[in-house]
C-alpha cells in the first residue's frame, strides 16, 4: 500500500479489533478494493474468517460526506428485514485507531457485476436479475422504519427540495469551472419542484447494479452495498435514479445500457422495469416521471463533480477519479436537454 489513502495502522488496527470482535484473531492479509470512489474499502483475511473495512477518507471532507456511520447504522438495522444485508461487527467512532471513523463488515462472497448489460448471462437470467433487483428495491421501499429504529433518519419536509439545496450546495462549493448546464437544471428543478404527496421511506441512494453483489451461481442477490447516500426520503428518487443510470452510454465511466437493444438482451425496457417495480410496491404509476429522471441527472452530476473535486485535491480513493469527475459535465448537459 503505497500512499496515505490506502493505509492502514495495522499495529494499532489489530488490537482494536481482537478487543471489538469475537474470535477475530490475527490479520493475516490486507488488501484494498480496486472498485468504488467515496470511502476506501479493505479486504481483511484473518483467524476468525474474511472482513470488510469500509472507512472514511483523510483529509478535509465536505460537510455530511463520506457518512460511514449511518451505512453501518441502517444495515444494522436492516439484518432481520427482507433486504439483504451484511452482518455488521463493530463501528469504530475513535479516529485515533486509523485516524478516520470505520467499521467491519463480514465479506459476503458472490458476484458483482460492474457492466449492467450482464455479457456474461444468458437472456433469461440477466431478465430475472433486473426482475430481482426491482424486487429488492421495492423492498427497501416497504421497510417499517418505525419497527428498525430509523424513524429518524431523514429529516421531515419535501425530499426533493432538501435533496435539490443540499446537491445544489455540495456541487458549488466543490465546483472548479463554470456550467451554465448545471445553473439551467438547478433553476428549472427549483420552478418545477412537485407539491410533497406525504410518500416518505428508506431509500437506498445510490442504487445499481454494482452496488449489489448476486449469489456465485443463482440469479439471487445476496448483498445491497454502499448506503453512504440513505436516507428517509421519496421513493420515486430512488427508482428514478436507477433508471436514469441505465441510460448512460455503455462506454461511459458509469457504464449504463444506452444505445442496446435491451429486448435482445433480455433486459427489460425501462418502461417494463418500472410496471414490475409498482407491482411490487403497490402503486398503479409514477407521474410527472421525466422531473423525476431530470433530478437524478442533476444529482449525479453534482456527486461526481465533488469527486472531480477530490481528484484535483489529490483526496480521491480510486483511480478512476478523473475518469468518474469528468462525466459531471456531459450529464448535466445531457439532463438539460430535457428539460428544452
């Protein structure tokens, strides 16, 4: 491990966690995941099994970024709902152990697809897959957050104007240029905000296919990862956003389904996935849908642009941060264009 990102104080790791966990042991091996940008994730093989160490990033950090703490807390809470989790061992709030807040996680073996058009499936699984995933997204939709201790995980009030003042403050104050895109969808989002239907649940965030890891062999999935981005908040984000994402070109640093023939593929249509998620989470439709698409090109935009950020601050977790910060602009030029 080469640079201050990627370390870890194994000297001082190993007690902590022999104290924290049962039957941990020795660390035997450490590695870090290639995959992902926000929080740098290890691989910890030791005594008592396989380990994920998810942590926060050194360095100075925008406000609210980076919240390790509440992926641990609603994947705590969601170990005995229908969603699938990883067992959680210990969140570590003491930044003197490895210098940022952690927690371990177990690591759940199985599959993560990094391309959503699945090439290695045949056209029957990869339809079951999509099938599963809108099935677990409308779960997490349904989740009594009374009955897990979440109540109050989100703040109260319209989702979309808390989510528009928060990204829209996240991406300036991590803004290195001038987009006039972004300034036309903030203002467009701003006018064209939905009145508040009461709809409030946990929402994922940042849901899609790489954020989910399916069983070695079976089209189930096993695992729904990366909930730095949850929250209590309006569904119709969530599926949105999803949905958003798979139309990203496929050569794209997030690649989606843009540009395929999805019924070859086997994959339904986005208008297919969508009639199976409301089927699923009792709901007959989603008006006004294109606000809704429109939103999350802004949303991810605004991510990806603190990402951008990072990368020039030399702050970022992966490699592929430039890569990653440079789709900022194209997609909030491309969001734009929906709203002509």
């Amino acid at each position: 491990m080469s640079n201050t990102v990627e370390q870890l104080d194994l000297a001082s790791l190993q007690p902590y966690l022999q104290r924290e966990v049962e039957d941990f042991g020795e660390i035997r091996q450490c590695e870090k995941f290639s995959g992902g940008q926000s929080n740098p994730t290890f691989l910890i093989t030791a005594d008592g099994g396989r380990y994920v160490l998810r942590r926060k990033p050194p360095g100075e950090l925008l406000k609210s970024a980076h919240a390790v703490d509440r992926e641990y807390r609603v994947m705590h809470a969601l170990r005995d709902t229908p969603v699938p989790v990883p067992r959680m061992f210990v969140l570590c709030e003491d930044e003197s152990v490895i210098g940022s807040v952690f927690y371990l996680m177990e690591f759940v073996e199985g599959r993560i697809h990094w391309n959503g058009a699945l090439p290695d499936a045949t056209p029957e699984e990869r339809g079951v897959m999509y099938r599963n995933m809108a099935g677990v997204l409308a779960a997490i939709h349904q989740v009594d957050v009374e009955q897990v201790g979440l109540s109050d995980f989100g703040k109260p009030g319209n989702y979309f104007a808390r989510q528009l003042s928060r990204w829209s403050k996240q991406y300036h104050a991590s803004e290195t240029e001038k987009n006039p895109a972004m300034d036309r969808l903030i203002a467009w989002l701003e006018q064209n905000l939905p009145e508040d239907d009461g709809r409030v649940a946990l929402i994922h965030g940042d849901y899609r296919i790489d954020n989910l890891i399916f069983h070695p062999k079976r089209p189930d999935i096993l695992a729904v990862l990366d909930w730095e981005l949850s929250t209590l908040g309006h569904p119709w984000g969530d599926i949105a956003y999803q949905c958003m994402q798979l139309r990203l070109p496929q050569d794209a640093a997030i690649p989606g389904l843009g540009g395929l023939d999805r019924r070859q593929l086997g994959i339904p249509t986005e208008e297919e996935y969508l009639a199976e998620y409301c089927r699923l989470a009792g709901i007959s439709d989603i008006p006004n849908w294109n606000f809704y698409i429109v939103f999350n090109y802004f949303r991810l935009a605004a991510i990806l642009q603190g990402i951008q950020k990072r990368a020039l601050d030399g702050n970022a977790s992966s490699s592929k941060a430039f890569e990653y910060g440079r789709m900022a602009r194209p997609l909030s030029e491309t969001g734009a264009s929906l709203i002509d």
